[in-house]
C-alpha cells in the first residue's frame, strides 16, 4: 500500500508540474500569437479586399483584426548586423492589451510614417546591442529591391529605411528574432502596396476560437488556412506533450514495480492461509470464489494506497500554487515559484493506471490461491 500510495503521488506532482511549465511557456507565447490567424495556401502575400474578410471583421465576435505584412531583412545597428524577421503591422495591433506583459524595456508604439519606430525582439536586441535610450542611433533595415535587376551601385539592390527602437518584447524563440514595425513602412521596404502575408484576429471570447475558425475556413475555402493558437505553434505543442508522455512512461515503470510488490505480499498469504482456503472450500466455496477473495484484497491494497496518494499529490500541488514554498533560481525573472496545475484528467489517468495494474498482479496473486487446491484439501 505504501509504495502505491508514494508511486500515485510521484505521478501527479510530476504531471501537474508540467502542466505549470506548459502553461506558463504557452501564456508567454500567446502574449504575440493572435487567437486565429489566416495566411495563403500558396505564395506569400494574398490581397486583403476579399469579401469574406471583408465581413468577417465586422463580425460581433471579432474584438481585433490586424493586417500583417512579414519578410526577412537585414538589420544593421553601429558596426553590428543581424538576419531577422521584419513584421508590418496595422495600428489595430496596439490595442491587444496582452502584448504589454510581453514588453521588457521601453514602450509599445510604432510612430508614424513621417517617423517611424521600432519594437525589438529580445534575440534582436541582444545580438545587435540596441540601447533603446539612445535615440541618436538608429536601426537600419535593408531589404532586396524588387524593382531592380541590374544596379550600377550595390546599395541599389537594397530598399533601407531607419528607425527609432523604442521597446524590447520577448516572447518565444521565433518572435524574438523580428522587429515590429509600422505596416505602411513594410510595404515600402518590400514593395507591396497592397498586399498582406496574414491577417491575425484576437476574439472575444477565445474559447469559441475552434467554432469560429472552422466556419471561416469553411467560407474562405482551399485558397486560404486558418489557424488557431495550436496550429501556430504546432512545434512548442508537440515538445510539451511528448516530455510530459515520456515522464509519465517513466514514473509508470516505476509505479509497476511498486505495485508488483502485491504479488509478493498476497503470496505469502496464500502460503499462510493455505488451510483457511481448505476449509472454506469444504464449507461450499469454489475455485472461482477463492481467486475473488484474492484478487479483491490486491485490488482493495491497491484503491487505498492510489486515493490516499491522489490526495497527498493534490494537497501538494495546492500548497505549491498557493504559496510557493519551491522557488526557481534567483535569475529566473518570470515566476519566482515553480509552476504547477492541477488537472481533472491527470487525477483520472493516475487512478486508472494504477487499478489497471493493480488488476494485473492481483489477477496473478489470485490464480496461486488455487494453484494446490486439491492436495490441501486432501491433507486437511
């Protein structure tokens, strides 16, 4: 019972502990990543004045809608150079107010286009060596003239514009390697008068995000994807579940172990009530009865260590929340405690887990209760 019951509660502090890291890595990432957002099938730009988006962002349920304009380009800042992702957007996008968690140093504006600014990525900032509070250098952005095949001057092959970095974001791994920047001032970079690369859409109500982004994909059809907060970033998604699946194999190892142990303990008791079992066959009961007075005392063992170990693990997981008695690294300037949550399903997929093998060793133990039924029954 006890090493069911410490197994049981291994399990759910684990599980709950990744919950609180994928949560707080998720909540980081969502502070830039738009709850849907609609890019071409094909090429790289699409043109904005479709009728379905159109419509669609006079729709209730539709709290921003920003048109985006993204691409590659060299930055410059003094004597240093970086390759990023240079991302255009409409004034819209000021309004999300999640993107002010995001900003680290300085102010979220983009200026205008007689002026304008620049929010950088932390990699952006770190790499270049931006200082936000010097406003007399500027960042350069160079991007390749479509407009020109055979320059005389290599500087002919680049459109460049300067812009005042006024603020530093940092979000995730991909959005830390671009710079935001007013959309009228992409386009001149790029030479897309018109065009966008995506257009992002914050909700409402973000738990209608599937619904609502299914009947969009539905009217824009096969020209257009529409994605959610998953789709976006599919890659940080399938890490988080395949390192919570790979402990939670782990610790079920362990957890079998543990629970093997019944074998040995309802063994040894059917070696020491090999005559109770005599007896009570002569008083009418069968084979079937005596594996069922085994196999329930194994799975009994095995229900009062998992309970007792689910409300340890929840207790603990609770206090964790609560007070956060577990601190993270003193460098660590995002949380100061170790994250945790609590999840209904981990509490059911322990105790399941934990019956089924429980089942299986009783089951076995159970089957070695009647294993030499006949010779005790003869010698009593």
């Amino acid at each position: 019972m006890l090493g069911v019951f410490v197994g049981s509660a291994a399990l759910v502090v684990i599980l709950s502990a990744f919950n609180g890291l994928e949560d707080l890595v998720i909540s980081l990432s969502n502070t830039v990543t738009p709850d849907l957002r609609i890019e071409p099938t094909s090429g790289k730009t699409f043109d904005p004045n479709n009728t379905v988006l159109l419509d669609f962002q006079k729709d209730k349920d539709i709290a921003l809608y920003t048109e985006v304009l993204e691409e590659k380009a060299l930055f410059r800042y003094s004597n240093q150079q970086f390759i990023g992702q240079i991302k255009g957007v409409s004034n819209s996008f000021l309004f999300n107010k999640k993107l002010k968690s995001s900003i680290v140093q300085g102010e979220l504006a983009l200026g205008n286009q007689e002026q304008p600014l620049a929010v950088v990525g932390s990699t952006v900032q770190y790499t270049l060596g931006i200082n936000i509070n010097n406003p007399l250098t500027v960042l350069e952005v160079y991007s390749p003239n479509k407009n020109t095949s055979n320059a005389f001057s290599p500087t002919d092959e680049f459109v460049s514009r300067y812009l005042t970095p006024v603020g530093v974001f940092e979000s995730n791994q991909e959005s830390d390697n671009a710079i935001i920047i007013p959309i009228a001032t992409a386009r001149e970079l790029l030479a897309e008068p018109k065009n966008i690369s995506a257009a992002e859409v914050i909700l409402k109500d973000g738990s209608r995000s599937n619904t609502i982004m299914n009947t969009l994909q539905k009217a824009l059809g096969e020209r257009f994807i529409v994605k959610d907060r998953i789709q976006q970033n599919a890659l940080l998604y399938k890490i988080l579940n395949s390192e919570k699946w790979a402990v939670y194999l782990i610790l079920t190892f362990v957890l079998v172990i543990a629970t093997f142990n019944i074998v040995g303990s309802l063994t040894m008791l059917v070696i020491d009530k090999q005559k109770d079992i005599a007896v009570l066959n002569s008083l009418g009961a069968d084979k079937s009865m005596i594996r069922q007075i085994f196999l329930l005392e194994g799975l009994m063992i095995s229900f009062v260590g998992c309970v007792l170990g689910l409300v340890l693990g929840g207790l603990f997981g609770y206090a964790q929340m609560k007070w956060g008695f577990i601190t993270m690294s003193q460098g660590n300037l995002v949380v100061n405690a170790y994250p945790m949550a609590l999840k209904a399903g981990d509490f059911v997929l322990v105790f399941v887990t934990v019956l089924v093998i429980s089942f299986i060793a009783s089951f076995i133990s159970s089957r070695l209760s009647v294993k030499r039924f006949e010779q005790l029954k003869q010698a009593l």
